[in-house]
C-alpha cells in the first residue's frame, strides 16, 4: 500500500459480473448493496458534525436511494467488497435541490473531487477516480462517431457503448501521461510550466503519443521540452487522474550531459536540484523560493521518492 491518491481502490471490480443482466438486477434492488452518488463530476461527501475533517463517502442503500431513481437512472457497477456490490449513480439532470433535501443526505455536500480528495481516505479517492472517469466517458459518448446521429446503447452498467446500426463498440478510454524527473548525478531537474503559478516547479509530463513505448515518450519529452538527451528509462508507479482520465506514469531517466536549454513553448524555466534543495523545500525553506506541488500530485511522491533512492 503506498500513498497515490486516487490509487488503493479496494473493490474487486468483478468485471465478469457487468454482463450478467439478471444478476445486476438483483443486486441494485438489494438491501446488501451500496450506492454512491454523483452530480456534475463531483461525488457526494458526507460530513460529520463531530468529526468535520475526516469527510467520507457517503454510502446509501436502495431503499434511500429508490425515490431519486428515474428511468434513465443507470447505477455503474463498481465491484465488490466483502461479498456487497458497490455501485454509483449519476444524477445530474435531476433538480438539486431536490436531491439535498434528501433525508439522508442532511449532511451531506457534492464537492468536487480535486478539492476533497487531500481530505479522504486513500481507498475512497481509488473509487472516485473509478467513477469519475467512467461517468464522464458516458457523458461524452452519446452517438456513434460512424453513424451520424445515431444514439449508442450502454452496456455491461457503463463499461460498453454499442451501436446498433453498424455494430461498433466503444470502450470507455485511459489516456496515458508519461511524469517524469531527468536525472544527473546528484540532481534532478524540475520545470516551470508557463501557466504555473509564480514559484512552482514540478516533474516534466506529457501525452503518451499512439504506437510509443513509455521509455520513447520519456525520452522524447525531456527532449522536447528541456533539449537534453537522456536514457535508461526508470518506471517507478503510476496514478490514476480522473481528469478527466488520464494515467500519470511516473518514472527516472539519467542525463549524461546537464545543460539543458528550455523549449519556451511549455517550459519557461528548468533548474537541477539537490536532494539538500529539495529538503528545504519540502519545509518551505528554499532561498530560490521555489515550490512544488502538493502530496496528491505523483509530480510530488516522484522527488520524494528520488530524494529517498539518492
Ligand atoms: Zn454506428
């Protein structure tokens, strides 16, 4: 278990379980089973009065959530967990107030998940990133891109689009980023991205592009971005980012060569740090006034972790 927000997701996603029709009707009109609710992309937090600063998700059961139902409603199926289904459920497009003036929901605020996620358990903001991204997929594949006009059925809960006309299928999609520290010596080197706010500098990231390997789109950004040549790729873990569904892959490279020269177009500024820089940092000491992003960016657990291995 490490501390990657939006990892740890602890259900057994039980995907063999989605197609099978007759099962998931049994389970969403069970008692057993568990509903999370959504409404614009933001999951629905329960706040406790006694215990304000450990929010959590707030778990309903198909009797609370009956009346909220309409037949358009599609509880996702999320897995399982001791044996209970867990499933979430988009109401966007019913009336908000309406929904809060649930009783069950007295405590309870939509917030979106980037500023909640720092506050939740580790586990619960794994199963936020499950549901985020796959809802939002659904939202923005409504027709068949071949047929035009032509709406797309949804199956197996809200893993599978499929259009009738042509027989197309569609796969809700990952997009995969690649995170990544050069490396010389004792240093490694953090960018300033032009939109960052004064001061920030994080780890080099860009889009894997399509027939790329991990270790190709490593050394090809650093390259892009820094002009420096690099090699010996290292992966070291990865993060879900369900923005809206990206996967970070933080990873290593050595540079032979330390004199970099800033693409300007996304980077404005580049600078090599030591593990002795980044110690005053992290504390909020550097002379340079530098900073870098918070514990819920990989950006952040990849210079911890390079700062530990070196
Ligand atoms: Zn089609």
């Amino acid at each position: 278990m490490h501390s990657i927000t939006f990892a740890n997701n602890p259900l057994d996603r039980a995907s063999q379980l989605r197609s099978d029709q007759a099962w998931q009707q049994d389970a969403i009109t069970s008692e057993k089973s568990r509903f999370m609710i959504f409404f614009e992309d933001r999951p629905l937090i329960k706040i406790n009065a006694d215990r304000p600063n450990e929010p959590e998700i707030l778990w309903i059961s198909h009797h609370q959530l009956a009346p909220l139902l309409t037949n358009n409603s599609r509880p996702l199926f999320l897995g399982l967990k001791d044996e209970l289904p867990f499933y979430a459920v988009d109401l966007t497009g019913l009336n908000l107030d309406q929904i809060l003036s649930h009783p069950s929901f007295a405590t309870s605020k939509f917030i979106d998940a980037r500023s909640i996620a720092p506050n939740l358990d580790n586990p619960s903001t794994g199963i936020i990133a499950q549901a985020k991204s796959n809802f939002e997929w659904n939202k923005n594949n409504i027709y068949c891109s071949k047929c035009a006009g032509v709406k797309l059925k949804t199956k197996d809960t809200g893993y599978k689009k499929f259009c009738e006309q042509c027989q197309s299928e569609y796969f809700p999609r990952v997009d995969p980023v690649v995170i990544m520290l050069p490396c010389h010596n004792n240093k490694c080197l953090l960018g300033r991205q032009k939109g960052f706010p004064p001061g920030m500098f994080s780890a080099l990231a860009g889009f894997v592009e399509p027939g790329e390997t991990i270790e190709d789109a490593v050394i090809r950004e650093i390259n892009e971005e820094v002009g420096l040549q690099s090699k010996n790729v290292s992966y070291k873990f990865t993060q879900p980012w369900p923005f809206p569904s990206s996967l970070m892959i933080g990873c290593t490279a050595e540079v032979d060569n330390p004199d970099y020269k800033v693409d300007e177009e996304e980077i404005v500024e580049a600078v090599w740090l030591t593990k002795e820089d980044l110690t005053k940092i992290l504390v909020g000491k550097s002379e340079k006034r530098i900073w870098i992003p918070p514990p819920m960016a990989i950006a952040h657990q990849l210079i911890v972790h390079w700062m530990n291995n070196n």
